[in-house]
C-alpha cells in the first residue's frame, strides 16, 4: 500500500507534465530539497515575530523571501512533530505519540520522505537530532538516508547519546559509527551538511539538517549568550536566545553557500520548528508540551 501515499503527487506530476515535449521533460532538474527544523525554538523566538531582544537576520531575511504557512501546526513534542514530517501522516498512525519510554520509535511501515527521495534518485543524508528510534531497524539509515551523521536519542547528552557529550567536542554516529568531532554541535552539524551538498551539487539531493539546538541543557559559546546577560537577560534565557543566535549564523552561511555554488535557483529550502518555545519569548497562549497554538 506504500504507493497509494503518493499516488497524488504522481497524479498531479503527471497533469503538469502532460503538455509538455519528452525533449523539453528531459531538461528539467529535480530541485534539491532542504529541511532545517531546531529543537524547542517557538514562534516568538525570531526577532521579525515581533521579538525585540534576539538577533536573528538569516531567519528574519528568508522570512522576507519565502512563501509563508500561516495556518500550520505541529505537535507539542520532539518525536511526534518528527514522525508526521517523515511521513506526511498524523503522528499517531506512525506510533510514535511521546518522546520517551519506546514511544518514539516510527513504525518501519511507514515509506519516509527520505525514502521517496532515494527512490527516485536523490541523495539523501540527514545531521543532527533524529529522535525516532537508535537501534535497527529504527534508525535513519534504515528509513532512507544513505548519509547519517547523528547524535543518540532526544538530545546531545541523554542517556542514549555518547557518554560525557556536552555540546563542544564530541563524538557522533557517521553511518553507525562513532566518529570524534571539534567544534560546537550545531556548527558540526551544518559543516557536514554543507560537504554533502558541495560532494553532491552535481545531483539532486535531499539534507535533512536537525538541530539539538536551542534545546536545553543551554550551552553556548558566551559570545553569544553574553550580549543578552548585558542587557539584563537572565542566564538561561540568554544562553537559549545564544543558541538560536547561532542557528541564524549557520542558516546564513548555508544561503551563502547554495548563491556561491549556484543552486539556490534550483533548492527549495524549508525552515520549520519542531513545537513551542521551551524558554523564550510566548506571544501568544501556550509553549510546549502544550496544547494551545503557541505549543503547537
């Protein structure tokens, strides 16, 4: 039944393409595809929402630029927010419903948007948080990424992940295997992603970029947190708004980088939150593990 899932794209892909020559069929490049989603950043937690502490100029100018949902909603948790993007179904129907005890593991039934991917020719690889299983035949390199390069379970330093991970330093799954790193974790993540994209510019792709940031533990280089604590923001929230910071950083370099290697005109690029804020700035009712709009 997998492909009935899909049957409408097909559908539609085919009226489109129906008045169209073979030659000029053939001519068309698939885009690449980009998905960055962050941890636990909600809806007031970028500056153009109406946030007046936080710097976030990359995500302010790709909210000038893109198409905006204005109507559209997530789970109040990790896992289930992730398991209805990879599938394009209710997080329920996936079986994953919470994000602790076995009930974040994504049913393997489920034909994933990586496996789509894959399954039309694409490269596939996906950086950071995956949170829907760590163990075959759950995890990411089984559900349709060929590239993975991973922390362990719902964030940087829980129980799954590699002992005494810590954010700076330390060690993540490439494809299964423990690898040692230098650097800040989402700086890793985003450096990887943007070797993929370059090995692979020649080619249709898909990069699935998972941040653990912003959520907590809140550790971030104090350049910057400390402009927050300067202006009289308490300690945590200023090292949450750091991380965020840092996100924007990263999302900058990775617009840069698709205009330098000259596929931006050919990369569709989504940013998205997986639920609420867990620590910053509530505009409207709500944050996460909750069931009002700013949770959701």
């Amino acid at each position: 039944m997998r492909p009935m899932r899909f049957l409408l794209i097909t559908v539609l892909s085919a009226s489109v393409f129906s008045g169209l020559s073979k030659d000029v069929v053939a001519q068309i490049t698939p885009p690449n595809v980009i998905v960055v989603i962050t941890d636990d950043q909600g809806y007031g937690d970028i500056a153009i929402h109406g946030n007046q502490m936080i710097q976030t100029p990359s995500m302010d100018k790709l909210y000038a630029q893109s198409v905006r949902l204005t109507n559209y909603h997530v789970d109040p948790t990790c896992s289930p927010t992730r398991s209805a993007l990879m599938s394009g179904r209710y997080s329920t129907r996936t079986g994953v419903w919470h994000t602790v005890n076995g009930r974040s593991l994504m049913s393997t039934a489920e034909y994933t948007i990586a496996e789509v991917f894959r399954d039309n020719g694409y490269k596939t690889a996906m950086f950071g948080k995956w949170h829907l299983g760590d163990n075959y035949p759950c995890r990411p390199q089984d559900q349709g990424f060929e590239h993975t390069f991973i922390h362990g379970g719902g964030g940087v330093g829980q129980g799954p992940d590699y002992w005494d991970n810590d954010y700076f330093d330390d060690t993540y799954w490439r494809n299964g295997v423990p690898e040692k790193q230098k650097g800040y974790c989402t700086d890793v993540w985003f450096e990887d992603a943007l070797s993929f994209i370059k090995r692979n510019r020649n080619k249709p792709f898909f990069a699935y970029i998972s941040t653990n940031a912003p959520h907590g533990p809140y550790i971030v280089d104090e350049k910057y947190s400390q402009p927050y604590k300067d202006k009289g923001v308490g300690k945590g929230q200023a090292e949450f708004y750091g991380m965020i910071e840092n996100i924007d950083e990263n999302l900058g370099r990775l617009v840069n980088k698709l205009d330098e290697w000259k596929l931006a005109h050919n990369t569709i690029l989504i940013f998205t939150t997986d639920n609420g804020s867990a620590m910053g700035h509530r505009v409207i009712k709500g944050a996460q593990w909750k069931g009002f709009n700013a949770g959701m």
